[in-house]
C-alpha cells in the first residue's frame, strides 16, 4: 500500500496549522498589503488579515466591506428557512452551557453573580453584536474562560482588600482600551504564529476546566442542604434520609447525563438509524438529554424521592445578589485603579488568543463564506461590550468555540455530495437565537424544573468532548494502541512513532504546567499561554526537524476518508467539524 506524502493528507488551502514561514505581498490591483504563510512550497493567504495601516485603517476597511451587503444581510439571505432552523439550533446550544455557566458561577462566588446576568450579557450582547459586528456569525457569550477569569479576579480583589464591584468596572475599562488599540492598530495579524500546537493545549486545559467545575459542584452539593426549585430546603439533616437521598440522586443523575450525551455524540459514526436521524441527534445531543433530564427528575422528585433543583428564588432581571446594577467608580482608592489597570493585561492576553482562535476557525476557507473574513471590527465590538458589562455588573464576553464554526455550518447549503456551496450569511438568525437566550429573564419559573444534575453533567460533557476533539487526545490513544491497529494511511505513518510520543509527551507536560500556573499564580495564567507560541516556534525546531513539524502540528485532513480509522478521532482541535 502506497503511503501518501504529508501535502496529500494535510488540508487544502488551510489557513491554520504548522507555518514555516511568513511574510506579506501586494497585490498589484488594490495595491493592498496580504499575510502570507507559506508550509513547505504551499502558501496561503490569511483573509481578513491584510495590513491596511494607519490609525483604524483595518477597523474602517471592515465596516467599508461590509456595508455593501446589508441588503442581503437582513433580506434576501435572512428570509429563508435556514435562519429559523439554524436560530433554533444555536439556542439551544448555547442556552444548555450558558444555563450551566450561570449556576456555577452562582455556587462558586457565593451569590455574587448568576444565571441572570449571564443571560443579560448573553442576550445584550449577542443582539448588538449581530447589528453592528462585521462577522454577525461569529457566536459572542460568557464562556467557561470567561469564567474562571472572573473567579481570579474575585480572589485576585480579595487578596488586595479591594472593593470588587469597583476593582472589575475598571477592569472591565482598562480591558476595554487595550483590545480597542489592538483593533486600531491591527494587531490581531500576529496570529499567524498560533499552530495546533498551541491550539492542542489551549482546548486540553479548558476542557479540564470545565470537568474540573462539573466535579467540584457534586462536591459542594454535599456540603450545603438540598434545595427544591423554588429554593426551598429538602426536609432532613445535613445527612438525614430525604437529604442524603437527594444528593445521592443527584450524582447518578449527574453520571447518567453525562453517558447518554456523550453516546448521543457519537452515533453519527454508528450504524443504528438513518444518516439525517443520526445527525439530528448529534447536533442535539445536550439539548435532548436535558430535556429527559428535566422529565425524568419532575416524574422522580413527585412520585419517589426529592430532586435537587437550580435555585431560581434570584432569578429574572434583578440582581442575583442585593446591589445595585451601576457601579460607583469612585468607591475606589488610586491603588485599586492600579491594580485593575494591572490585572486587565492577562484578561487581554487571554482574550486576544480567544477571540482569534474563534474567528480565524469560523472564518477558514473551508466554511466558503462569500462575504468576506473580519478580525478586527469583532475585537473593536468586544472591546466595548467588555467595557459596559462590568459598569453595569456584567460578565466579560468572547468568541464561542465549537459554536461559532458550528453556526456558520448550520447556515450552510450542501449539495448530493453533501459539500457546501454555499451559506445563507445574514444578521436575522443570530438577532434571534440571542432574543430567545433572553426569554427565560421574562418567566424565571420556567427554569425550576432544571435538576442540578443537568448543570453539573453539561459541564463535565463540555469539557470532556471539547478534549476530544484534540489532535493531542489522538495522539494520546495512539501511546496506548496495538501497533498492528495503527492507521497505515495517515500522519502516524509518515512520523515515526517515537517521535509522536516524545511531541505528545512534551505537550502533556505543557498541560500540566499550565494547570499548575493556574493554581499557584492565579490571574496571572494567561501569560503562560501567550508563551507557548514562541516556545513553539524557537524551541520545538531544536528538538524535532521541520518534516516532523509540518506534519505533525497541523489538524488531520477530514477529507481524506482512507486515512480514518475506527477508534481514533479526526476532527481537528478546538473546531469540531459538523458537517458530514
């Protein structure tokens, strides 16, 4: 059996992945400045990233490419069934973890913040975004990122004895202006430098993030009362029967969620039911098991033992704890400025490597957008939603990952071959997936049929799927796996084995360092992240040659069907590919 060369097994026109090389070229016509990367003889443009220069240059030329397809953007692509389909769809994908994220942060600031600020900022945000953002498709949310940032910020005020409301309004302020400047001045070019590598442990360390969250809430659970869904105690001692039964319900609740999502996950691959039963089940996978969730936990809690359920006794458009919604600035000492202005640099760190990720994997060529690619007008939009949030005690916001590149495929037409042709890009579907996000604000009742079983396995689901869909998750099977079973026509063919584990060695290191620069340096974390990109590229070349590295650091073609093999995933990192 003949064994491909790496340019046939890596992906066409790929904008992401290993780059040896990069420099810019002008094109004769516009006489425009273009980003160039160019791995081995191939070189590919980055779009959306060419240098036009000047204060807002790239800002202003976003918003120039954009205006000329309003008409189309809220008429002829809008009016079509796919927007109903594809609002409906995103809903209910991002409600599930944005329910998820809400409750957590809830438990883990005690009361501080909530589910309801996170479906205002959810809501607001989203609503804005899809009427002036460039990239209207680009899915803006509290992520569970965004999270943990605010828990060490929390911690970071706490330790400084600072106001916190005060202390995160000037955060938010300083966050604000600096990804504003990175927008002015096109900085967000420099993501040419980020390869899977980064992208590998980046997806591995939040993905444990949010495993990490899921297990700690079961953990907390036993040590508060259970709660019904109007906040009300289960009758019973901290460890008396109804109590103990309760909680006990809950953590099988909790296991059983988490199995049937992840199986529903995977039937795509299965042989059982049609192709479309199999993808609609997959699509909605999170969103059918918290619908059995619900009925299951209604059914047990009235005719056979209590149920844990959210408390949403503080929900609707009130505050979650008892405060007022804008911030005093001035309830702040000099000092506490300071320190604000100094902890926004790692929250921008973070966000710049975020954001970027989300848009350049929306936006690759594969998605065959017609309307064009957009950086810079998205980061100039979150830098102003993250200034107004936090003023009025709002969460942060970014860009989604998986759900940004799954809504543009949810918009996408396919032909018998089941390739796109092309995707009905238009502002109506997002303006209305985030006005239903805002719904449950009108009636908080609706959401007290919600077992905190659901909360806890969605966060564990989340984390656990977004692992897998890791190279570096791929490449950790393959340490374990049969070397008869090893798939012949692949890049596990071209390298050799020993060097795949030594790059996945080294990888799982990095992980664990970052997990553990988490722990001990609290805030200060993403500054670990930024410096994997040049430890990638001055240091990694020392170790493994540049053969090795254009292979190995770069997502595995998809549509090189022979070199799938059973039990080992080919979705790339971080992006999880819904198309057939």
């Amino acid at each position: 059996m003949e064994v491909p060369s790496a340019e046939a097994i890596l992906p066409s026109g790929a904008t992401y992945g290993a780059t040896s090389d990069a420099r810019s070229s002008v094109d004769e016509e516009t006489g425009q400045k273009t980003i160039v990367r160019r791995r081995g003889n191939k070189a590919t443009t980055v779009a959306g990233l060419e240098e036009i220069g000047g204060f807002c240059g790239g800002l202003a030329n976003d918003y120039r490419r954009r205006w000329q397809f309003w008409r189309s953007d809220w008429i002829s692509d809008a009016l079509t069934a796919k927007t109903i389909s594809s609002a409906l769809f995103m809903f209910f994908a991002t409600f599930t973890s944005t329910l998820a994220l809400g409750e957590h942060i809830k438990e883990s600031t005690n009361g501080l913040m909530g589910l309801n600020e996170y479906l205002m900022m959810n809501s607001a945000a989203g609503m804005l975004h899809s009427i002036i953002g460039c990239q209207p498709l680009l899915v803006l949310r509290p992520t569970g990122p965004i999270t943990l940032l605010f828990e060490k910020l929390l911690m970071f005020a706490d330790e400084h004895s600072l106001p916190f409301w005060p202390f995160f309004a000037w955060t938010g302020i300083f966050v604000g202006l600096l990804m504003f400047l990175i927008a002015a001045f096109e900085l967000s070019k420099y993501v040419k430098y980020l390869t899977l590598f980064t992208e590998n442990i980046f997806a591995t360390f939040i993905g444990i993030v949010y495993i990490n969250d899921g297990i700690q809430g079961m953990i907390q659970l036993w040590e508060n009362p259970a709660v019904a869904g109007d906040g009300t105690r289960v009758p019973g001692s901290q460890y008396g029967s109804e109590d103990a039964a309760s909680k006990l319900l809950t953590l099988n609740m909790t296991i059983g969620f988490t199995a049937l999502t992840l199986w529903l996950s995977t039937l795509q691959s299965s042989r059982l039911f049609g192709y479309r039963a199999r993808s609609f089940l997959k699509d909605y996978a999170l969103t059918i098991t918290l619908f059995v969730s619900i009925f299951t936990a209604c059914y047990l809690n009235q005719h056979l033992f209590p149920v844990t359920f959210i408390d949403t006794g503080s929900n609707g458009f009130n505050p979650t704890s008892r405060r007022t919604w804008v911030t005093d600035l001035t309830a702040i000492s000099a000092k506490g400025v300071a320190c604000a202005a100094l902890a926004a640099f790692p929250v921008v760190v973070f966000f710049y490597l975020d954001q970027n990720i989300s848009s350049s994997l929306c936006q690759k060529p594969e998605m065959k957008l017609s309307k064009g690619s957009y950086f810079h007008s998205s980061f100039a939009c979150m830098a102003s939603f993250n200034v107004l949030g936090p003023l009025f005690c709002l969460p942060f916001v970014t860009g989604s990952l998986p759900h940004s590149p799954q809504f543009v495929l949810s918009l996408a037409e396919r032909d018998e071959d089941h390739q796109i042709t092309h995707v009905r890009e238009n502002r109506l579907a997002p303006l209305l997936c985030y006005f239903m996000i805002g719904l449950p604000l009108l009636a908080p009742s609706l959401l007290q049929s919600v077992p905190k079983a659901a909360v806890f396995g969605t966060l564990i689901f989340v984390g656990i799927d977004g692992i897998q869909s890791t190279q570096l998750y791929e490449r950790c099977l393959l340490m374990f796996t049969d070397a008869r079973f090893v798939p012949k026509r692949s890049v596990f063919a071209i390298v050799s084995l020993g060097t795949i584990q030594i790059f996945t060695l080294i990888q799982i290191g990095l992980v664990v360092a970052c997990w553990m620069v988490n722990t001990y340096f609290g805030l200060y974390f993403p500054l670990f992240f930024m410096s994997l990109a040049p430890f990638r590229r001055f240091l990694i070349p020392w170790v493994f040659s540049q053969k090795d590295l254009e292979t190995l650091d770069h997502s595995l073609d998809e549509a090189d069907q022979s070199a799938k093999a059973p039990g080992l995933n080919r979705q790339s990192s971080i992006y999880k590919d819904m198309s057939p």
